[in-house]
C-alpha cells in the first residue's frame, strides 16, 4: 500500500472518472493508495476541497496559500490558524517561495512564507514547503522562523544534496515526484539516492508532473506507485520497502486520522 504525500485532488479534471470526484478517490484506493494528503493552493477553492475530503477518512488536507497565488488570496494569520485548527487539516501550506515567475517584489512571498511558518509552529503541525530558484532564501526563512519547531517536508524536491542537507537538519521530510523519472534528472536523481530512509517520502502533486510511462496525460495519485518504483531502482532496493517506509514516515509526520 502507498501514499501520496502530496496531491491536488480538486484540480483534477474529472472527465476520465465518469465526471464523479467518488470515482477518482475509488480508483485510487482500488490501485493501492491508502492515503492522499490533499494540498491547498489558494482559499476560494479551499472550503470545496475540504467538503470533498470530509467524506473520506483516506484524504487529509492542508490549509494554506500557494506563493505564487494572488496577493488578493492571503488571509491574515488569525484566519489561518482559525481554518488550519480543523481536526481534517493535518498541515500548513503549500507555502514557500518561488521566483522563477516572480522577477519583481519578492517581499510579499516572504511575509506570507512567514505567516504560513508561525502558524504552523503555533498549531504544531508540519508545513509543506514549495521553493523554486530560490533555496538560499527558503533555508534562511525556514532557520530564521524556528521552522525546526513544526518540521514539515519540502515536497517536489528538486534542489541539490546541500540544500536538502540543510532541510534535514531543521528535521524536514524529503519528497520526491515524477521529476525523477525524466529523461533529464540524473542529478536530482543522484541526490534521491541518498535520502536517509527515515526522511523520505513520495507524492505524484497531481494532476501536474506525471511521471513515465505516463508524461503528457494528467497525474493522479494512482501513479505515486511509479515514483516508488524509480526510488527504489536509485536505491537498490524493492518497490515494498519504499512503500514501507515512505508511508511510516508520513504517518509518523503528518499524523492524519485513520
């Protein structure tokens, strides 16, 4: 059984499951996802991603806002905590920096980066890091926040081993996706095979990045099992021991409702 640490369940365009978002979550539970930690991006589709996810005791969910979601999104961090208090929501965020859109003002992604990180530390639960060109500014945020306090993963790693040395000591997961199935990632492959067991997960951040043998349709969290088994080929080990340990640790972290 796998988990799919991180995915957007109420992007997926439904037409392939009969248009019926009980379908998707069947065929993914019928394919062997035990659980699917459901991801915020922004808050007007918020309230409808956690309606969804109530029916479910296999999805959690997060409470938060994308960086590079409109600053008309952000809500102050009384909101935030006040939305992220729900006994569903199991972490903050996605949240984080990312500048590879953002050429301009960076300050507002680093007032929200923060607010996402205070919430967190104050509720005591993990906060999901988005980071893009921009590592050097993530770690000194994360380091300066006591980000160490509520830990977190920074998922769809695509930085170096030094950076994801440095996440592993504020006690952050590291999260693989499709990316290391692409013809051109050799060297975030290198960097997934040496991961400590203890601190690595998995996550499909469907409908987006479909791994191989499946680039160009849409992701879901069905296919996290091709991710576990490019893992486990870097790792020189089998495809049951990633699914083992990949899902000890996100309950381990994340610590949703069974």
């Amino acid at each position: 059984m796998f988990v799919d640490s991180h995915c957007h369940l109420d992007c997926i365009k439904l037409d392939e499951f009969d248009d019926d978002y009980d379908t998707l979550i069947q065929r993914c539970l019928d394919s062997g996802i035990e659980h699917m930690l459901c991801v915020s991006i922004d808050m007007h589709r918020y309230p409808l991603m956690l309606e969804q996810a109530r029916r479910y005791p296999q999805v959690s969910v997060s409470a938060g806002i994308h960086p590079m979601a409109e600053q008309t999104e952000d809500v102050d961090a009384a909101s935030l905590q006040t939305i992220a208090s729900d006994e569903k929501v199991v972490a903050i965020g996605e949240t984080g920096l990312d500048y590879y859109y953002n050429k301009g003002d960076k300050q507002w992604q680093h007032d929200r980066f923060r607010t996402h990180i205070r919430c967190a530390v104050e509720l005591n639960k993990p906060v999901i890091v988005h980071t893009r060109d921009a590592g050097a500014d993530t770690l000194n945020i994360l380091t300066e926040e006591g980000a160490e306090k509520c830990g977190g993963v920074i998922h769809c790693f695509t930085e170096t081993m030094d950076f994801a040395e440095q996440a592993l000591e504020l006690g952050f997961m590291i999260s693989f996706s499709g990316i290391i199935t692409f013809q051109n990632a050799d060297a975030l492959r290198q960097v997934a095979s040496q991961v400590p067991d203890s601190h690595l997960l998995i996550e499909t951040d469907s409908p987006y990045l479909s791994p191989a043998p499946h680039r160009g349709r849409q992701n879901y969290p069905a296919y996290v099992k091709h991710v576990a088994q490019k893992l486990a080929d870097i790792r020189d080990t089998s495809i049951e021991h990633i699914a083992e340990i990949t899902t000890d640790n996100f309950y381990r972290v994340f610590n949703p409702c069974r």
